[in-house]
C-alpha cells in the first residue's frame, strides 16, 4: 500500500541496543523514518509532544513507569497507534494481551537466538505499516464474563450439530480484540472453529488461555493432531501454520512450518485453501479486521466450493484491508459490522442443512 508521506515513528524502549535495533530495521523502508527515540515513559511523553509522531514501538517492561501505565495514560490523552515489542515470556505475553485490550493494535515478540533477522525486520516493518492504516483508536469495552445466553442462543441451544460443519475465521491487525467480541457472544453449542490470528509465537497460547475464561466455547491454542470438534476453538499457534483434514468422522489439524505467505505464519489463506476439498460447502468462512489480503484467495475458493462467506464491515474494522480485499475480488457473500458477527454465525450454522437435533 503506497503511503503519501513517510510513517513517522517514535521508538520507546530502554534498552539502548533495542532501540538501535528497531532503528535499523525500520531504516531499511522507504516509506518509515524514524523521528526519535526514548527510553522511558517521562522521556516518551515530551518526545510525542514535541515531534508529534504517527506510530509508537513501545517496551512494557521500563523504569520509572511500566508499559501498561504509560499505555493507559496514552490512549486517554494523546491516542495513536502503538505497537508492543514485548518478550516472549508467560508475563509477556500476558502483559501484551493486557496492552493490547487497552488500545495497542499490535504485538511483536523481542527478538531471541530463534527468531530469524529477516523475519523480524519484515514483521516490524509491516506491523507499523499497518499500525499507520488504523482508521480509529478506541478503548474497546471491558472484558466480559462467559457469554450469557441470548435470543439467538437460546434458538441453537438444544442443537446437536454435525461433526462435518465448521466455522473459519481470519485475523489480523486489530482481530485480537475482533475475535474476542465475536466468540464471548457464542453460545458452547456452536460447529467447531479454526481461528487464525497473526500472532508470535508463545503469544497464541496466552491469547487462547485468556478466551477460555471469557467464552462459554472451549477455546485453545491448536495442537498437532486436535479434533475440531462442536463447541470447540482452536488457535492456530504463532510461527506455525494450520491446516484442516477430515478423517471420516471428524475434522484434524495439523500444524507445519513452512515459508511466510503474505508475510504471515500462521497464514489465513494456507487455512482456507486447505478447507476447500475437505469442507466445502460445510464451511462458514470469515475475515475480520487486518491489513494486507491474507485469506481473500482462499475464501474465493470457499466461495466457489459452496460455503457460506462473510468479512467485517469497514466501520467496525481496525484496518480494513484483508477484507477489502476478499469483498473486491468477489469472495465475500455480506460484510457484517462487528457486533453482528456472532448472530449471524448462529444463524448461518442452523441454516446449514446437515445438523442433527436433539433426542
């Protein structure tokens, strides 16, 4: 996406060799310059004051004032775009989740001994491009208690769905927040659901953790060998990608490394793409908030194999690329605003025609 001026960022963080880092990969583009640095939340504030910048990398983990603080303080104040570079620990990614309920519209995991240069330098670099997208910064309502049943749960609650049924979603920029407004509002008699989220690894597991606690689903991050099962999530994990195969009597995932496709791993599209021969027309596929088209290819294929498709609606979207790009190339059978998803997800799953009722 070409930009009409340079992305302008302040990096915050208060390791001296952090800073440097982030510095020289953002360097690397064109169409970023980097206007400042700061190594603390004090030093942050007059920064963003004086050089006005468009996109923030924040450290949670500083002196003086820790991230989530200053993070808060922030939104309130002076709201903008903000990107967590946090470590890949429990408490980090614990921390992030809480950065990014806050308002952050993304997360990157400090860099280790495994973590690929290239592959970071090209995270970076398209989380603050599409950190830059973001049409609004909003705090987003408090986290809910499991989701209590509503009109349209109470017309699926005494439904036993087919194990051949399955829902797929899509997500990136600003879908943390997506998928949890979609699924705290489903009830736990749902078809099974694929979840892929652009996300760092270790930081699905936490994100998959805290879902449990909201949903009335049962939601976890995907292993090897899980079975899609009615009432379940499963999160494809970060850094690797999810594929879905029926076994006759069910759905499997298997998870696999593998190149970057749409600089993504896990990729929207190596899911869809994979449900097209083994669910078809069983499918319900959509695409939530992100930049970029991962996804669009594959549900044009969902599409033309039969399955029900939808993406989010423009004005409910972080960013509003990924579905821009499945409505413009024809995959995307209605937009839907945000607070609509989870209704139309129950009514689509029961219009399906192979579910079974109750005894």
């Amino acid at each position: 996406m070409p930009f009409a001026k340079k992305i302008r960022v302040l990096v915050v963080d208060d390791s001296a060799v952090i800073r440097q880092l982030v510095t020289n990969i953002l360097k690397q583009d064109s169409a970023i310059e980097v206007i400042g640095q700061a190594s603390d939340p004090y030093q942050a504030h007059d920064r963003i004051v004086e050089l006005k910048p468009d996109v923030l990398t924040l450290d949670l983990e500083m002196p003086k004032m820790d991230g989530l603080t200053f993070l808060k303080i922030l939104m309130e104040k002076h709201p903008m775009p903000v990107i967590v570079f946090s470590t890949l620990t429990r408490e980090g990614s614990r921390f992030a989740l809480d950065a990014m309920h806050l308002g952050a519209v993304d997360v990157l995991g400090k860099p280790t001994g495994e973590t690929s240069k290239r592959e970071l330098a090209e995270q970076l670099i398209q989380k603050v491009k599409a950190a830059a997208c973001t049409r609004k910064i909003t705090r987003p309502p408090p986290a809910r208690p499991r989701a209590q049943s509503t009109a349209p749960a109470r017309a699926v609650k005494d439904l036993k769905f087919s194990s051949r049924k399955l829902i797929l979603l899509g997500a990136s920029t600003g879908g943390t927040e997506a998928i949890r407004e979609v699924l705290v509002n489903l009830p736990p008699t749902m078809p099974g659901i694929l979840i892929v989220q652009h996300i760092p690894a270790k930081f699905s597991y936490a994100f998959a953790n805290r879902l449990n606690d909201l949903c009335a689903l049962r939601v976890k991050e995907a292993e090897e060998g899980d079975i899609a099962a009615p009432g379940t999530a499963l999160i494809a994990p970060g850094g690797l990608h999810m594929i879905v195969r029926w076994t006759g009597q069910h759905y499997k995932v298997n998870l696999k490394d593998g190149p970057m496709v749409w600089h993504q791993r896990p990729a929207v599209d190596i899911l869809f793409k994979s449900a097209v021969s083994v669910v078809g027309k069983h499918a319900i596929a959509g695409i939530l908030t992100g930049m970029g088209k991962d996804g669009a290819e594959g549900m044009l294929e969902l599409k033309r194999a039969g399955a029900q498709t939808f993406a989010q609606s423009e004005e409910t979207c972080v960013v509003f690329g990924m579905p821009r790009a499945a409505l413009e190339s024809g995959a995307t059978q209605q937009m839907l605003p945000l607070q609509k998803i989870a209704t139309t997800l129950q009514t689509l799953a029961v219009q399906k025609q192979n579910l079974l009722t109750q005894p």
